[in-house]
C-alpha cells in the first residue's frame, strides 16, 4: 500500500502453487457480487464480533489529501470524480479488494455516481459485501491451516498499513474534527468505523487484536475520534443522555449503531421528587389502589424480617420470605412504580408485577420497595439495612425498565437488547447496582416476556459482557461463551471494582450512596445508617472496608472530596472517581480515623501558589544526589508538566491554593506519563524525609487537589488557550514513601 496515496498498490499475481495453496481466494480477475436482498440487519455478527457500517461521504476529502493521487484503473467514471473519491476508495473498496482478491465495481458499493460532489459510499453495500465472506471464509480456516494463517498474516499487514495511512496521511491534514457535521468529520468518521468493523473481522476469523488495538488503543487520533462519536450520540440522542451513551463498550461499531437507534426511553433524569406520583400501568386507567396490611409489614421488619406479598386479584397478603420463594423486583421510581407502604400502587401495577412474578416462581411471591419499605423512619431505617439480605435471599430478581421493557421482545436482534439493558434508566442508579448484583438469577421484563442474561449465550455473548459493566459479574463460561443462569456464590466486590460499575450512576439522595453499596462490600449497613450526613457515611465505610487500591488518594478529577478532617482526599462519591486501579498493583492503601496510608512516590518542589487556570512546569533533578537546588545537567533532569482539576476551585469556589508537592503511584523513572493522576499536596515537613524509604514514620500530606502530569513542556492547546500562567520550579523525586494522606 502505498503510504503517500493513501492507495493500495495492485497485488503481484498469485502463481500457480500459490493459488493451490490458497483455495478459497478468488482471482483478481473475477469481480465481487453482492446479495441485494440481503437484510442488513442481519448482517452485523461475524462469530462474536459485532461489525457495523456507516455511510462514507468523499465530499471534502480533496483538501484533506492533497494533491489526489490517481488511482491505478482504467475505469473512466473513477476519473470523473478521482479528486473527491479516489483516495477514500483505495482506504476502503481498495482494502477490501487486497483482502478478497476481487474486483470490486463501483456500483456495487456507491450511492450516488453521477454527481462528483456527492460521492457517497453506503454502509449497507459494505455489510452485504463484507459480512457474508467474511463469515465463509471463518468456516474454512481448517481447510489448509498453513495458507490459512499466512492470508492472516496479509490481511493484518494490509489493514494496519490502511490504518497508519488515515493516522499519518488524513488525520493531520483533516482541519475540522471540532465540527462534527463537517464534510471532512463525516468522512472520518466513516473510515474509521470501517476500518473498526474490518479489525473486528480479522480478530474473528484469526483471533487477532493486533488492527483493533492499532485503531482504538494506540492511535493519537483515538480520542477525536471518541469526542465525534459522542457529539453524534448528544445530537441523536440528546444531551441528557450523554453519561448513559458515554460508557458503552463495544469500540466503534457499536457506538455507530447507537447513532443509528432512537434514544432509550428514559425517566430517570426528568423525575421531579417533590412532586411525584405513583402512575397506572396506562393513562386512562383510573383504578383503585391496593397496600398489603401496614400492621403485618412492620411486625416482620421489627423481627429484622423481609416481608414478601401475594396479590389474589384484589387484596394484598404478607407472608415472611423465609417460608417460600419470592421474585424481588427492581426499578426505578421514574417509571412510576415508586411509593411506600402507607400509600400503595394501583391495582394494574399490582396484578401486572404479580403476572410477571408467576412466569418466575408459582406463587408469584414478590418483594417491591415501594410496597414494603414504609415511610415511618425507624422502620424504614429497618428495611433499608435489610436491602442487601432482601435480593441476596430473593429465589429470582426481575428487573422491570420502562425502556427495556417497551422497546424490547424476544425477537429483537440481540445487539438492541444489549443497548437498551446498557443505557436504560435502571442502570444510572446507584441503588439498582447492589440489586443486580446480589441476584441469584437476574431477569429482565421486556414486552413480550421475561429473559436472563442466557438470553445472549452464544454469539452476543462478548458483547453482553463488554457493554453492560455489570455482566462481567455474572456467572459465566468465556471458553463457550455461554452465561450461567444461577449464582452458586455470595458476591463481594472491592472498591476497585465499583469505581468501574459506578461509573456515571447517581442517586437522588446522595447521601444513601454508601448504604446502597455497602452491601456489595460485605459492610452492615446498620453501622452507617444512624450516621446523619452522607460525609459520614463515606468516612465510616472507608475505615470499615480498611484496604484499598491506592488510586483513590489520587485520581478524581471530577470528584469532590469529603471536608472532614485527616479525610479530605476521600471522594464525596465513588461513582465521580470514574477510572479504577490497576487491580494487580500489590501495594495498597490503608484507612484508618487519622488518615490514608500508602506508599506513594512523592515530587517536591518550593510552595506554589496556583490559581484556576494555572500550570506548573517541573525541572525534576534525575541524579540522585538530592541536591535541593537540582541539576543543571540536561541529562540528569526531566521535564514534567502539573495541572490541577479546575472542577475543585469551582465547586468551593477557590481563588488560588498552594501546593508543595505531588503525589504519585509510580516512580517517573519507571514509565513515561501522560495524563497521569496524581494528588497535589502540601509536605508538612518539606524540607524532612524522616529516615527515607526504609523509615517506618510516613511523610505527612495535606491534599490540596487532584492533578495530571505529563513529559515535557505543554503543548500549544495548553499555553495558548486553556492555562494564563506557567509555574517553573526545581524539584526532585522521593520514590515510594511511606505517605499519611489528611
């Protein structure tokens, strides 16, 4: 492929012994079909990988790439409009081509070949020729195994050489990403999902990553990439739902099918509190409502009973779940299933819950907050440190979602089923986490009946697990792909783990977010639950988890911290800190009443005082001899640069704060940083480092602010937009001391 033209050169022929060698390829002289009929939705699987096309528009793409080069053919209509279209066909139909050995005729793929300044590539041309080779060709990888992987290893050199060519060629030249519904951000967009979808081929036909990992890990344009993607997601879905739609797995196919998807019916972040109402299963309904007896409620929950109920049709009974099996159905109040005892549901609420609880276990015993959780608050206090023990016990957990539920059936294709479970309103509450985790079999209500995550055994397997968070916590056999229904054992999380499966979930009271989780960390809730603010909470769950992975004394750049004293590094809320630690680090921190402790690389340097939107520019002394006024030797120095979250300085409304310190997990000679988090501090002792590493007294730091530190000096973006001063100043690094963080 020839890097300057973003064109594939033509193949040398294949000989004789080459082509016996490789049967199943098709010459260059034969020219590829296409199924019209084919429905294009049912051509995004190959094996488990989920594949998905867009439209490429060429329009733009002749200043991007300048001059045009000329693609090599002698197809008179390719000349027409070889200045808008060539380039983005030898990256496309040209790849495809080195991958099939076929010709590809333009019509096949083209939506418009009469106009060269609407040169189109359709998305569902490109499915209907892809999907189907690529699924013969996975089912022949036993016909001559050496041929086999030696097509792969072609194939994998040719997609990586494509996607250096959009790396290196069209990225820089592309001068509007920032304007997502530009001619050249369209076009962009576009190859970038093909060339994700043709990674995904290659990863399912010879399990190999090497193209995904080039295209959405390692590359520098991975990250606009990202930002068109989710300005799409905020144009076609809303603004709303940009935290449900941000976290979803699945790389870029799957986020281009989102596009593609009306929005997820979703309640949660309109609720209003003040004003709600419990709501009828229709809005012409006008039945009565129905409340279990309140006196036979509060006899169980002051034996520390879970009450289960059973409806008949037209009252309500309460039995203690002890006895039998029973459904415990999670929700969310925004989909108007919300009340408590005292108030109850309308009786079509009720018998649908019952209907539904009967299609799981005989009875239809079920257990719902908002009929068993009074409103008087000793008892309710009761219920809620019963929370934990109710869906541990509970035989089943169904979960019913307004989205999921309206805009799923059976016969759904398994991709929407997954999108709906992974942006539904059920899964951006805190509370609905320790729900769905502690079910022994976790079902889902969707229009036309109930399913559970054996629903997506199979091919959508990989997929279940990498886009829904919470499924990567379910029983389940990776080597079949298959999900078990049934959880044999109690689950216990850390709180590295529900950094991840917090993430971007929230609650309308956030004080209850330590009680709501404290479950999953095998903390009784009852130590929590008479503490009066959310702060307290927070601190007493920490001291009685203990231990902990180091990244919570540093990262959070969008976190507020706690203000209570020797604790104001803790987060206000483990769902803000959004990324976890590395869950092999083997050193971790502890917590006790005075503080965190750890062990930490330290950066000191003189006190700056820094304001919103300042920076600081570290001359670190590499030496080693500790020289307070560092090194003048450019060997012997490296060159960081530290900015801090402006999200604190806004949040306390801060003007400036000092800092005399930075805080890191690793050694800076061990790793090059970019964007690594860090904890800005003031050193108690700046001038003191009692006894070095091998001292049993910790440094002491005051937590100012969490931070980002990366080599070398700032790029033009921060120098001339975003800091209005620059910090220089000498430091140098204290590797791994005993830290007490306060």
């Amino acid at each position: 492929m020839n890097l300057s033209s973003g064109l594939p050169l033509e193949p040398e022929p294949l000989d004789n012994k080459e082509q016996m060698l490789l049967p199943w390829r098709g010459s260059r002289t034969d020219a590829a079909t296409i199924e019209l009929t084919e429905n294009p939705t049912y051509l995004r699987w190959v094996d488990d990988e989920f594949l998905f096309f867009v439209d490429i528009p060429c329009t733009g793409i002749a200043s991007a790439v300048s001059p045009a080069p000329p693609y090599p053919s002698t197809n008179s209509r390719r000349v027409a409009y070889a200045a808008a279209y060539a380039p983005v066909r030898g990256l496309t139909i040209g790849v495809l081509e080195d991958l099939m050995n076929r010709t590809i005729p333009d019509h096949l793929v083209l939506l418009n070949t009469t106009d060269s300044r609407a040169v189109t590539i359709s998305g569902d041309r490109l499915a209907m020729l892809v999907v189907p080779w690529a699924r013969r060709l996975s089912n022949m990888r036993d016909e001559d195994p050496v041929a086999f992987r030696a097509w792969g290893e072609t194939a994998r050199s040719c997609l990586l050489t494509a996607i250096e060519t959009i790396e290196d060629h069209i990225y820089p030249k592309v001068d509007s990403l920032i304007d997502h519904i530009s001619p050249q951000a369209a076009m962009f967009y576009g190859l970038l999902t093909f060339h994700a979808s043709l990674a995904r081929c290659i990863r399912a036909i010879w399990a190999d990553n090497g193209p995904a990992l080039a295209l959405e890990r390692e590359s520098k344009m991975y990250r606009e990439a990202v930002d068109i993607f989710q300005s799409k997601l905020a144009d076609s879905w809303g603004e709303q739902f940009r935290a449900a739609t941000c976290q979803l797995g699945g790389g870029f196919p799957f986020l281009a099918y989102t596009v593609t998807c009306q929005p997820t019916t979703n309640k949660v972040l309109t609720v209003d509190t003040k004003t709600y109402k419990p709501q009828h299963v229709t809005g012409g309904c006008t039945c009565a409502f129905v409340r279990p007896p309140i006196a036979d409620v509060r006899a169980l929950l002051k034996k520390d009973k879970v009450p289960a109920l059973i409806f008949d049709g037209q009252r309500l009974s309460v039995r203690s779940t002890s006895i039998g099996p029973y459904v415990a159905i999670s929700h969310v109040w925004a989909d108007g299933l919300g009340s408590v005892t005292e108030v109850g549901l309308p009786i079509c609420q009720v018998r649908r819950t019952t209907e539904n609880a009967r299609e799981l276990i005989q009875d239809g015993a079920f257990w719902l907050d908002s009929l068993c959780v009074p409103s008087k608050q000793d008892l309710r206090k009761k219920a809620i440190v019963l929370m934990a023990k109710t869906y541990e016990e509970a035989d089943k957990v169904l979960v019913v979602d307004g989205g999921v539920r309206s805009q799923c059936s059976l016969s759904s294709p398994k991709e929407e089923c997954i999108l709906r479970i992974a942006t539904s309103g059920w899964m951006q509450r805190i509370w609905t986490l320790q729900e769905g985790m502690l079910a022994r079999e976790l079902h889902f209500v969707l229009s036309d009946g109930i399913i559970d995550c054996t629903f997506f055994n199979g091919f959508a397997f990989s997929a279940a697990v990498n886009i829904v968070p919470l499924f990567q916590h379910r029983p389940r056999d990776a080597g079949t792909r298959r999900f078990k229904r049934t959880r044999a054992e109690l689950v216990r999380c850390s709180l590295n783990d529900l950094i991840a499966l917090l993430r971007y979930r929230s609650t309308s009271k956030p004080e209850d977010e330590p009680l709501a989780i404290s479950g999953l960390l095998g903390v009784d809730a009852a130590k929590l639950i008479h503490l009066k603010t959310g702060e307290e909470r927070m601190k007493a769950l920490l001291i009685e988890v203990g231990t902990f992975n180091r990244q919570l004394g540093v990262h959070g750049w969008f976190c507020d911290r706690l203000s209570l004293p020797n604790f104001t590094w803790a987060p206000t809320s483990l769902s803000e800190l959004l990324w976890p630690g590395d869950p092999l680090d083997p050193r971790v921190a502890s917590c006790t009443e005075e503080g965190l402790f750890g062990e930490y690389c330290v950066i000191r340097f003189r006190p700056v005082l820094l304001g919103i939107n300042y920076g600081v520019v570290l001359i670190v002394d590499t030496s080693g001899d500790g020289s307070a006024s560092g090194s003048h030797d450019e060997e012997s120095r490296r060159i960081l640069n530290l900015i801090l979250s402006p999200y604190l300085f806004r949040v306390r409304q801060l003007n400036s704060v000092i800092c005399s310190a930075i805080i890191i997990k690793h050694s800076i000679s061990s790793q090059k940083l970019r964007d690594e988090g860090v904890a800005a501090v003031v050193l108690d002792t700046p001038d003191a480092d009692p006894g070095g590493h091998e001292s049993s007294t910790p440094l002491r730091c005051r937590f100012v602010a969490c931070g980002s530190v990366s080599d070398g000096y700032p790029d033009i973006v921060e120098t001339t937009r975003t800091r209005d001063y620059w910090a220089h100043v000498r430091a140098t690094e204290l590797p791994y001391r005993k830290i007490r963080l306060n």
